[in-house]
DNA sequence: AAGCCTGTCAACCGCAAAGTG
DNA sequence: ACACTTTGCGGTTGACAGGCT
C-alpha cells in the first residue's frame, strides 16, 4: 500500500473529495485567489495539506475545465504531440484548451498508449497473437506488464541524455512560457459543484482574455513576439518553449504549428533541436 | 449467482525547478 | 552563494465499476 506520506499529514482528510469541501475550496479561490496553497487548507477551513487542494483545484474545480468526451481531433493531436514530446503531459495539455496533465495522461495510459503500441507492434506479431486463446493472451499481457515494469525501473537508472525531446523528466517550464489558467471568475456563470464532488453539473468552457492576447502574437507583457521575420528566435527556443511560447485552439493553426514543430525536430544543422 | 479479472481515473507520492530571504 | 520554501511535474497506487468465466 502507497508510500509513507511526504509530510505529516496526522487528522488531515484523504481521498476522494466531498461536496462540501469542493464547494469550501472554490469559495476560498473565489475571494482569495490562487496560490499560498501550504496555508490555503488552513485559512479555507479544509482537512486536507495544501498539494491535496491544489490538485483538486487544478484538475477538477477550475472554470475553465472540459472534462470527457475526448474528440477525434484532440484524440490525434495527444498521439501526435507525445511522439514529439514524451510523457511531457503538462506541455501537451497546453495544447489542449480545458485539458489537464492529469486527464490526458489517465486518458493515454489507458487508451491511446495502447492503440499505439498495438499497431506498432500489429505488423510484427499479428500471426502469433491470433492463435492465442484469450486466457492465453491475457498471461501474456501480464508478463507484458511486469517486463514493462521492469524495463521502464530499468531505464531510470540508466538513462542519459541520449533522447533529448522524448525524455520525460519532472520539472517547471521556463518562466516565459507560463500560462496560468486561473485568471478570474468574473466572466463565468453557474460554476457550482452540483452535489456530487467532482462532477460539477454544467459543462463550462471558459477562455481565459490573454488567450486571444496571445494568439494575437504578442506576449504576456504585449511585446511582439512571434512573427515571421522572427522566426529566428523561435528557432533558438528548444522544443518545448517553442510549443508553449505558441497559442493553443484552432485545429488548423494547431497543425500548422504541429508540423512546424516538427520540422523543427528533424531539422539539420546547428539549430536542429536534436543536436 | 458469485468470484475473479481488468480497465479507468482520482488522488497520492517524491523529485526537482523556481522563488525568496 | 546558500538554504529553505513553494510550486509544478510525471509516475504510481488503489478504489470502484463492469465484464468475463
């Protein structure tokens, strides 16, 4: 059972979230703001350790969160965006307007990693797999998974730097490529918990101002930043800078910036990303 | 019908970068 | 420059629902 916790959390509340304290912690936000969230539990009068109220906070409760019904669209853009990036899943929601780290890595974990591997792997082994009875199959996938286990433990202790873009790797994105979601209430209406926890009952879909202040190509303090005759300074951003430094919506500008990007990668020369 | 197995997803964890004094 | 705190990240766990035997 799960690891010792990582600070005392003696009389503090675990697991799911009650209504109660959903309600308790978007009230707080509401009048407080974000942030402070080591004292936040505290001063909202939640049972829980502040990276609990994070969490839920930017994950479930906030306005500007879709949740479900993952579109074809989205769908290939998570596949298409992971084989550039890795398990980078905070840079690949944030190409995803309404998405989370979480949602898009739960949803690759147990969707889309699968159909990947399936078709990698469909050309290799599809006469072998046919012939196997079901129990058969699933023994196999056991084993799959405890070699995966086993490799993927394997890897951490011996990986380097040789993958550069696909290595997963914890840790902030530069400053400038921040894009806090926050923002405010004030546009919202109706974005109450419905009773149920985390199943807030009306769907909101809220796009922050500075959205469009970016994609209007300028940055946060509304300098230009991104133009054609600038494309050198994109090409001196590394991979994930330059997907974070560019505006997330529209599907056709997503894969003008998707090829782009991926040019960027295969690109030659001193200025190749992968060099 | 009952028990087992598997898939899904919310929540937890430790780690590391960024921020602060 | 350093130590400490805060925040954000990806990996992992465990409860639960539903399907299968």
């Amino acid at each position: 059972m799960g690891r010792a916790p990582c600070c005392s959390k003696v009389g503090l509340h675990r697991g799911p979230w009650a209504a109660r304290e959903d309600t308790l912690l978007i009230n707080y936000i509401k009048a407080h703001g974000e942030g402070h969230w080591r004292s936040l539990p505290k001063r909202a009068g939640l049972l829980r350790c502040g990276k609990s109220c994070r969490l839920r906070w930017m994950n479930y409760l906030r306005p500007d969160i879709k949740r479900g019904n993952i579109t074809p669209d989205e769908d290939d853009l998570i596949i298409r965006l992971h084989s550039l990036l890795g398990n980078r899943w905070s840079l690949i929601a944030k190409r995803l307007p309404g998405r989370t780290d979480n949602e898009i890595k739960n949803y690759w974990n147990s969707h889309l990693g699968k159909r990947v591997k399936k078709s990698e792997t469909k050309s290799n082994t599809s006469k072998k797999a046919s012939s196997m009875s079901r129990k058969a199959k699933k023994t196999t996938e056991k084993e799959q998974k405890n070699k995966d286990k086993k490799e993927s433990s394997a890897r951490k202790e011996t990986t380097t730097a040789t993958t550069k873009v696909h290595q997963p790797k914890a840790g902030r994105v530069s400053p400038f490529s921040v894009i806090t979601r926050s923002s405010s209430f004030d546009s919202i209406s109706g974005s109450s918990s419905s009773g149920e926890g985390s199943k807030l009952g009306t769907e909101v879909l809220y796009f922050p101002p500075y959205w469009a202040e970016i994609a209007g190509a300028t940055n946060y303090s509304g300098e230009a930043m991104v133009c054609d005759e600038d494309q050198e300074l994109l090409y001196g951003l590394d991979a994930a800078t330059f997907l974070d430094a560019t505006p997330a919506g529209d599907c056709d500008m997503l894969d003008d910036i998707f090829e782009e990007y991926e040019q960027l990668l295969k690109g030659n020369g001193p200025d190749s990303l992968l060099t």
